[in-house]
C-alpha cells in the first residue's frame, strides 16, 4: 500500500467506528458503566476551564473540565480506574 491509500482506509475505518459508537452511544454507555461505575460523578466535580466548549449534534454545549491524577478524584496515581 501507498501512504495515501493506507491513510485513507485508516481514516474510513475510525469513521466508520465513530459513526457506529454515535448511533448506539446509550448501549455503550450503559457497556462502560457496568465496569467503571461512579466516574461520572467524579467528571462532574472536576473543575471547568472553559464552558461551552463545543457542540454536540444533538444541541447541547459541552465544557472542558480539568482532571489531574491525584487530588480530585480524576485517576490514581497507581494508573488503576
């Protein structure tokens, strides 16, 4: 393969991934909540550096929160969940 073709069927494969992890993203939240429960909580108490980040499709603003490694609950400094 040339590194264009190569490229362009990398890119084909992570859309085309993408695009099935958007369609059947409440099974894939439900899949990962099974083994990383209570994340969500500690997401929320992260602080945000900056509102409104970005747009979702579905209309709703997305903020840019900070995680540190140890301090706030965001990860443990042993690299466990």
């Amino acid at each position: 393969l040339q590194r264009e073709d190569f490229l362009r069927e990398a890119l084909d494969i992570a859309q085309r991934c993408y695009i099935a992890l958007e369609r059947n993203a409440p099974a894939l939240d439900q899949a990962l909540s099974q083994h990383f429960a209570g994340r969500s909580e500690v997401v929320r108490r992260a602080p945000v550096l900056q509102a409104a980040f970005s747009g979702c499709r579905c209309g709703a603003s997305l903020e840019l929160r900070c995680h540190t490694a140890v301090g706030d609950g965001g990860g443990r400094a042993d690299g466990g969940p």
